[in-house]
C-alpha cells in the first residue's frame, strides 16, 4: 500500500514538472516534452511503474541503459553500469534539477508579475479613484463656499425681512389703533347723526310746532292744580303703536274723573306722561293754544318706532257727564288730532287711520263732530 502510495506521488510529481517547464518552454521544446510524456504514459499502460517508466524515458533519450530490478525497492543500477554511467546521471539530475527550479522560478516570476501587473492596476484605478474623489472634493467644497455665501445673504435677507415686519407690525399696530379710534368717533358720530336724524323727523312731524326738552311745561292748570311737574326716565325708549295701545289699555289714568279746579287736563297729562315714563315708554307734555281763546289744552305725544309721532288725550269726563250717560268705566284714551290752523279733534283710539289729521278732517266733512277750536300753537315738552 505505501509503494503505490509513493508510486501516486512520483507520478504526481512527474506530471506537475511536466506542465511546469511546458509553460515556458518553446514551440520546439514543447513537442519535445509532449512526446516525452506520451511515451512516458504508453510505459506506463505496458505494466511500469510510473518511476521505471521515467527512468526508460530518460534512457531513451539519453541512450542510457538503465538495470531494472524487479522488487519492492527502489530501482537500482549495476555497479559497473553506475560507475560508467554516474558522470553523466548525476548531470541528468542536475539538469532536471535545474529544469525544475527554471520552472518553479518562471512560474513564482510569472506569478509575480502577474500579481505586480495586477497591483499596478489597481493602484492605477485607485489613483483614478482618488483623482476623482479629490475632484468631488474640490467641488464640494467649491459648492460649501456658495453655499456658505448664500446662507449669509439669506441671513441677511431674513434679518432685513425682520426688520420690515416688525415696522409693518408696529404700522398696522398703529393703524388699529387708530382704526379703533375712527370706529370709536364713527360710533359717536353716527349716533350723534341719529340723534339728529331723530330730531329732524320729529321737528318735520311737528311742523310748525316748538319742541322743548329737559324744561318743565310753562303751562298751568289753574291755582288748584299748578304747573305739571315731569319725571323723565334715561332709560325710557320709544314704543311701537302695539306696545303703546297695551299700555294705554292697563294704565288708569283715564278712569280719573276731570275737574276743572282740581283734576283738569294738565293733571291727566302730567299723570300719563310720568306713568309712561315710569313703564319705560319715552313720552312728551303737550301744550295747545287755540285761537281767540286764552284757556289752552293738555295732552301727551309719543313717537311709535312704526307709526311715527302720535298724540294721545287721556282726559277723563267729569262725575256729571258719567252720569248722565251711565259711562262710569268708559275707556276714555283716544287719539288726538293736532294741526297749526287746523280745528283740533279727537278720534276713536281703535281706529287703524290714526296718526294722520287729514283722516280726521274726512270724517269731520261728513259728520257734525266737532271737538275744539282752531289750534293757534304748539308746545311739546320732551
């Protein structure tokens, strides 16, 4: 088992010098080694020994008789044969020797040139490669600087775009505050207008008649009776005709019996007006003088938000007049009718043609109604 063990290795051996110096030898000297080896193998497939083989092979070549000896050792040489033939198998050996060690070194320097072509290569494609990282380098950091320039003007631009923000901020603070001031004067102003508006309606309503406010009445009632003495609410408003006619309804002012000397029309007047006041509804004294007479007539006025101005005359009858027409709970709130130069009137306060003299005056054509004389001027104390 170790003798074919040892017979794989030499021939191993063999093969591998073989490639070996047929790798660098020439076109002539490869044909050479091919026929070599090919005569080697024919020894081989006869019944040889891959070493008795070779050594018959390099007989041959070198006309060479070599001794075999059939046994487990090693092939050996006759002495005379050996001490003719050493000189020139000692130079065999030293040449395969040589041949061997030209192959092994050719083979370690083809290698190595290979390896040292390879490396150059790669140093070349390294070199490239830091050529070209140092070219992206240098762009980067061209493209840093421009970067750097542009963070700065934006800065710049931004601290800029602050600053003008801050001043429009503190522009439209400004701004607001005088907008609040203007709405604030708007709000003065249109509520001044209003007002005015108000008065313009009411003086227009009120053609031709002296409208006064925050005084007491001029009028009197008689020794008895006095001047009227009003008491106005700040907080009283105008009524609309519906929330009036409730109020005149509820409010007992009319059920009061009238009296010449002591409970005449100023005291009705001056009672409904206070008793309105107190409920809310704004209301006005009014004082009628007719003429040729020197006795005069009092009543109220209100301004309804849907019907304009309207006069209302709450005087009750005297004990007497009830009376005689049985009319102890008569509802004696009416609408009145007052018009410079115009005949002054009263008129049913259910009526849905109220407010306006020109009704009144159509149906005092078509009756025998007559309520007063000719009304010579007006007073109206707000």
């Amino acid at each position: 088992m170790e003798s074919q063990d040892k017979e794989k290795e030499y021939e191993d051996n063999v093969w591998e010098i073989y490639h070996k110096e047929w790798a660098t030898a020439s076109g002539e000297k490869q044909i050479e080694l091919d026929s070599r080896m090919r005569r080697w193998q024919e020894l081989m497939e006869n019944g040889r020994t891959a070493s008795e083989a070779y050594y018959k092979v390099m007989e041959e070549e070198s006309d060479y008789r070599v001794v075999e000896e059939h046994s487990d050792k090693p092939p050996s040489y006759s002495s005379r044969s050996w001490m003719r033939k050493a000189p020139l198998i000692f130079l065999s050996l030293a040449l395969v020797a040589a041949i061997v060690y030209g192959v092994v070194i050719t083979v370690d320097r083809n290698a190595l040139n290979t390896e040292l072509t390879t490396t150059k290569q790669t140093l070349a494609s390294t070199q490239a490669d830091l050529e070209s990282t140092n070219t992206e380098l240098s762009s980067t950091k061209q493209t840093l600087a421009s970067t750097q320039v542009e963070l700065t003007t934006t800065k710049q631009t931004l601290a800029s775009t602050q600053a003008d923000l801050s001043s429009t901020k503190q522009t439209l603070d400004s701004t607001e505050t005088e907008l609040a001031s203007t709405q604030s004067e708007l709000g003065s102003t249109q509520a001044e207008l209003e007002k005015a508006e108000a008065s313009l309606q009411l003086y227009q309503d009120t053609l031709g008649v002296e409208v006064l406010s925050g005084v007491q009445p001029k009028a009197t009632g008689g020794a008895l009776v006095g001047s009227p003495n009003l008491k106005n609410n700040s907080n009283a408003e105008n009524p609309t005709w519906v929330k009036l006619m409730v109020f005149l309804r509820a409010d007992p002012t009319d059920d009061e019996y009238y009296s010449e000397y002591t409970f005449n029309c100023v005291s009705f007047a001056e009672m409904l007006h206070n008793n309105a006041e107190a409920k809310g509804i704004k209301a006005a004294f009014v004082g009628v003088y007719f003429r040729d007479s020197d006795i005069g007539h009092a009543l109220n006025a209100f301004v309804t938000v849907d019907k304009g101005l309207v006069y209302v005359d709450c005087t009750g009858g005297s004990f007497t007049e009830r009376w005689r027409y049985q009319s102890y709970s008569t509802e004696y709130d009416s609408v009145a009718y007052v018009w410079k130069g115009e005949e002054y009137g009263r008129w049913d306060i259910n009526s849905s043609n109220i407010g306006r003299y020109r009704y009144y005056e159509r149906f005092r054509k078509t009756s025998d109604w007559s309520e007063g004389g000719i009304v010579e001027s007006i007073e109206i104390y707000w």
